[in-house]
C-alpha cells in the first residue's frame, strides 16, 4: 500500500481540487462530474485513454459517468464513478464494486436495445446511448473503468462476455491514481509475458555496450555507452496483440496520439501491407523500443531468446505498429507474412532513460521522425507563468478596492499546499479566491479556444494542452512578460464569463463544446479585436461584451442540435470540419455597441491586437524597437544590393524592401519581420556594404 501520510494528503490535496473547481463552475450539486473530469485527465496522462467526455446518467439499475470512443469505433471505454464526500479516505467494499460495474454494463445493453430512444436528446448520455446503438454490430470491446476517491482492496474482475460483447473492468482508486501520479513517469510499468500472451517467443541476437568514459573541450567527463541492446523480428500478429493488449501505452515515451493514415509514407505503409505484404520486412524501417529489462531463456554467446519485456516502449515505429493494428482491425488484413525488425535497448542505468529515449527518437532511421513534445509543466515557459501569478496584482474589480492575484496552478496539488502553509488561510484566500485559480490544462484551453480552435479544445483537457504546447515549441523560445500575462488572465476572465453565460441558458448538454465554439466564433467574427487589457483592467468582461456572447451561444446550440441529427455532438465537435461549417453558416454579425469597444486599428495611441504565444517578448520588443530606428534608405539600398549581389534570398530583398516602407511611414514592423531584419542586417554588415553605425550596433547586441 502506499505511504499512508503521503496518499492522506494527496486525498485531502484531491478533495481541495474539487471544491475549487466546483467553486468555479458553481455547480456544487455536481461534483462527482468534476471528480471524473479530474481522474479523466489522469488516465489520460497515464496512457489508459486518449481523451473522455462526461455523460452523467443514472436511473434504475444503470448508471454511467461519461466514456472514450476509439476513433475506429471498434472499443468503447465506459466510466463509472463512486464518489463520497468524505474528509477522510474511506474504503469501498467489494460488493459495491461489482454493482457498479453492473450498472454501467447494464447501460451498455439498454443502449444496444434503443435506450436512447427513452432519453431527452439534448442531455450529452443521448449521444453516448446513440452512439453505440449505431454502432452496436461494430463494437467489440467494451472496457468499464470504475473511479473511485476511495480506496479498494485487489479484486479480480473477470472478463464477461454476454449478448457477443466482451466486458472488460479495472478499477481505478485514489491509490493507483496516487501512484500514477507520483511515479516520475506517470504510468503504470507495462510487464509482457510474450508466451501467455501472444504464444510466441522472439529469437534475437545480444549486444552487450559497456560504458564508456569520455572527457570534453574543458575537462568534464562524459558517461557514454552501457546498455544492450537486442536485434530480432517481430511476427505481425505479435506485434498485433501487444498493441491491441496495451494500445497507446506502448507509446508513452512517444507522441502518443496515432496519426490516421496521411501523407505518403503512411499510404505507402497501408499500400505494403495490403498489396506485398511479403515485401513489408525488406520495404520497411522496423521499430526502435526501449525495456527496464527482458527474460530469457536459451542463452549462448550473442544468441538467445525473448520470453517476457517489463516497461516495454516504442520509441520510434509508432506509425508502423498502429498500421499493422488497423490493417487487421479494419480490413480484416492476415498478418501471416507481416514482419517487423526491432531493436530493444535495455540501459544499465534506468535514471537514464530521459536523456537517451530522446536521442533514440532523433537519431532512428524510421518512416516518419517523431517529434517529441515535452508534455511537462516544468519548462521555462510555465515557470515564467507561475512566477508572474505570485506577483502581478490584479486591479481592483469596478467599485471595490481590494486587489487580488490569479493563481496559477503548474504543478497538481501546490494551491492546497502552499494554502496549508499559511498561518492564516483567511488571509490566504483573501489574496488569491478561489475564484481566480486556474492550471494548465485550463491554460491550453483558453488559449486555444480564443485561437479559434474550438475543435482541439473539445477533445479533452491532455489533449488540448499538448496541443499547446506543440504549438509553444515551434513557435520557438517564449518567455512570457508582463503584458501576455494580463492578456491571459483577460482571456481566462473572457471564457469564464462565457461559460457562466452557456449554463445559465439552461441548455440540456455539450455545455464545454458550446462555450469552445462560442469563444473561438467571437474571436473570429471580431478578428481577435476584443480588448483584452480592457478586461484586464476591468477583471470583468461589458454588458455588450456579454450580450454577444449570449446570441452566439444559442446559435452554437441550434446547429449543434438541429444540424447534427443523428451524429455524436461531443464527437462532432471535435472535428476540424465542424468549426468550419460553423464558421462559414452562423453568419452572425457583431452588435454596433461591441462593434464600438474593439480595438480600433491604426491607432498607435490604442491598446494592440493580443497574438498570445506569437506575441513579442521582451527581448523581442527591444529588436523592434531597435530595427525602426535604422533609417528607410538603408533598407531599400540593402533590398537593390541584396537582389544585384544575390547576397540575400528573394523573400529577404522583399523584407527589407517591407521594412524600408514601414520605416518611411514609421510603421511597426512584426517580431517575425524583425528578427528577419537582423538576419539581413548582419549579412550586409559581414559582407562590408552597410557601414552604418545604428545598423552595425545593432547587430553587436542582437546577434
């Protein structure tokens, strides 16, 4: 069992958790749905989902508490839930386990025999009901995940298979979710016995690393080496029943979201496997994986045999192994002929795995480079946003005097932690209500939703923030000051307002999706005019603000409604072509009085339009500043010398050419026109044609 005092807290820390954002929904009826949000949000963390959606429903001897749909419809997961409200970790007896998992498995069934017929088709349980009514002769696999904030004794729950459907459960417990959440890699270890599982062993060739130090240019010595690693081939349905036993878990360590079959590598994949399937081990790359360790047996000299893996991961390959699943799955595709080479690395040292899996990933000769995304919040970005909410005041609201902070929550449980260490929590709360806390899947959320990309936010908190955070890491290094931290709070207070508005239009479901898509639809129909600083200023949003948000909503729920008769809304929504008929049909229009508060463009004088993470930082703003003041005929000279000399590239005269013209008119150049201007200020300075010293000065400190 876990450290009691540590698993206590993170109960208590848990239970804080959900009465702040029951606080904020100001919904306290219902906070068993933010209990299964919240554990939500962990299975996906933990690689036992990709993303789910709450559908609370319960009537006689059924009950459910939301679900994950595959996006092949083939697997359903369904939630149940039993929350107490408890200030103490209580146990759960066995008995109410299993008559729980009862419950959502009898939903199950209603379901298959047109439940969703018995149900108002504007509740969110009519989609799920519908949905596997439609897709009953498709869906084979149904997984019921128990959550509970308390605590079960081991219980074996054995699979079921009733009406052809097969019934799988796990429970998943404040301990279990205690230990996922503290493990360093938020996951539960995968251990494979290939023989139970799959009937096969792998023959493979041993390579024994020893380490090796180094030493570099300044002395440091440099550990390189210690590992084995194991060369063999994996039969296709192999490699079929892994991924289909553990699906993205196997994953975890890589962009885990497979990608449907696009691009040409891809095709070429799918092309293989269905056309030449004997060709796929000579056409293909195989897959780079990485293991704790490995069991063996028949070991002699380089040669041996694989008969278990603990901490199995695919490191590089994860196109190829999904498209070996769903050529099965979909097509009915035999794997017989289907081979895959792999390389297994095993390190001495498992501390180092996060420095190494990386290197593995970028070096991997494979069809498609994966592109690992740091899904923490420990990076510079986030600590930046956490130092700003411990000390930028908020303005007073309109017609009090007490100023406040927003805090941002980086890292689960530090609101109640750092509030149980105050002497006064009074006090506490005082400075930062409960009102203004906020983390970073809310961050991601907000962030994207005024990006008008309401359908990445409708898949899902994990979902919407490692979206973000792609997005951060191509947008390049981002250190957020003052100004985009104000502009988020404004954001936060925007979308806050605008959920408050949904639910007070007492709309029967798809509460979340209609607040993504009335965000992103303001954002869009004023062109990202509203102004910001202004609710900043003002910690509220205006009555015209208001207003607009209130006919958007309900046109939002209209289509939702009228227009998706017969598809699942929340799955819908999720979809990039459900924000563009959105965005083409609604054809709404601003009201004169909001019409009359944007930001009005050309007017130096006026508050600028918020580009969030594109926003220029404080380094940035310096350059901008600093390239306006080289005069506009040294940029049309270096565009004539640029274009003559063929010293710069044709899109680099036409930039200078721009910058020449924003000079000559004393326009702002954009952060991305500017570091572009050093570029091509450094050039003309290396180069010896530009002498000027405002021009050379800035190369010096910029470069």
């Amino acid at each position: 069992m876990a450290n009691n005092i540590e698993l206590v807290k993170f109960y208590k820390d848990l239970s804080q958790e959900i009465i702040n954002k029951a606080t904020l929904e100001e919904t306290e009826e219902f906070r068993e749905n933010i209990f299964t949000q919240i554990y939500i949000d962990y299975l996906c963390e933990a690689a036992e989902i990709e993303d789910g959606n709450i559908a609370y429903h319960e009537a006689r001897g059924i009950k459910v508490n939301g679900y994950s749909i595959a996006e092949d419809e083939t697997y359903i997961a369904l939630f149940v839930s039993i929350y107490k409200n408890s200030p103490d970790v209580y146990s759960v007896p066995p008995s109410d386990v299993l008559a729980m998992v009862n419950r959502a498995k009898n939903f199950y069934l209603k379901s298959m025999n047109k439940y969703h017929l018995e149900v108002e088709e504007a509740y969110g349980v009519f989609d799920l009901a519908k949905t596997i009514y439609d897709y009953r002769d498709k869906i084979n696999e149904v997984k019921i995940i128990l959550m509970t904030n308390g605590t079960v004794r081991n219980m074996n729950l054995p699979p079921i298979e009733e009406d052809g459907i097969s019934f799988m459960a796990s429970v998943w417990d404040v301990e279990r979710i205690y230990r996922v959440s503290t493990s360093g890699s938020a996951r539960e270890k995968i251990e494979i016995d290939l023989e139970s599982l799959t009937g096969k062993a792998l023959s493979a060739i041993k390579i024994n690393v020893p380490e090796c130090k180094k030493y570099d240019a300044d002395g440091n010595s440099i550990i390189s080496g210690g590992y084995v690693t194991y060369l063999t081939i994996i039969p296709g349905d192999v490699l079929f029943t892994i991924y289909k036993a553990y699906d993205a878990r196997l994953l975890e360590k890589n962009v885990r979201a497979f990608l449907q079959v696009r691009g040409n590598v891809n095709k070429g994949i799918k092309s293989t496997i269905t056309n030449t399937p004997e060709m796929f081990l000579a056409y293909n790359n195989g897959i780079s994986a990485t293991a704790e360790s490995v069991s063996l047996r028949n070991e002699t000299n380089e040669q041996c045999v694989i008969t278990g893996l603990k901490d199995f991961q695919i490191v590089n390959g994860g196109q190829t192994t999904a498209s070996i699943y769903n050529a099965c799955i979909k097509n009915q595709q035999p794997l017989d002929k289907i081979f895959v080479q792999a390389k297994i690395t095993v390190l001495n040292n498992q501390e180092q795995m996060d420095v190494v899996v990386p290197q593995i990933s970028a070096c991997a000769n494979t069809q498609n480079k994966v592109q690992l995304a740091d899904f923490s919040a420990n990076d510079e970005f986030h600590q930046s946003i956490e130092r700003l909410s411990r000390t930028v005041w908020a303005p007073a609201k309109t017609g009090g005097e007490q100023q406040t902070k927003w805090f941002y929550e980086r890292a689960r449980g530090q609101y109640a932690d750092i509030r149980s260490r105050e002497k006064s929590s009074k006090y506490f709360d005082s400075i930062y209500p409960k009102t203004q806390y906020f983390d970073k899947l809310d961050l991601g959320r907000y962030e994207n939703a005024w990006e008008q990309l309401p359908y990445i936010t409708s898949k899902g908190g994990q979902a919407c923030f490692r979206d973000f955070t792609l997005r951060l890491k191509e947008r390049g290094k981002f250190e957020p000051d003052q100004d985009y931290y104000q502009n988020l709070i404004a954001k936060t207070i925007l979308y806050r307002k605008v959920r408050a508005i949904v639910k007070s239009q007492r709309f029967q479901g798809f509460w979340a999706n209609i607040a993504d898509y009335t965000v992103a639809y303001i954002s869009y129909i004023s062109g990202q005019r509203i102004d910001l600083q202004k609710i900043w200023r003002n910690q509220d949003t205006t009555e015209a603000f208001d207003k607009q948000a209130e006919i958007v909503a309900n046109a939002v729920y209209k289509y939702l409604i009228d227009e998706c008769s017969g598809m699942n809304v929340t799955q819908w929504c999720k979809k990039e072509k459900c924000w563009n008929t959105i965005r083409e049909n609604l054809n709404i229009s601003l009201s004169p009085e909001l019409e009359n508060e944007l930001i009005q463009l050309g007017n130096r004088t006026t508050t600028s339009v918020s580009q969030g993470i594109y926003s220029a930082n404080s380094k940035e703003k310096q350059l901008i500043e600093a390239i306006q003041k080289v005069d506009y005929s040294v940029w049309f000279s270096i565009s004539s010398w640029g274009k003559e000399t063929r010293n710069l590239k044709p899109f680099q005269n036409g930039i200078a050419f721009t910058l020449g013209k924003y000079a000559r008119s004393q326009k702002e150049p954009s952060r991305k026109q500017a570091n572009q201007g050093l570029v091509i200020l450094q050039t003309a300075v290396e180069k010896g044609f530009v002498t000027d010293d405002i021009a050379k000065d800035i190369v010096k400190s910029f470069s």
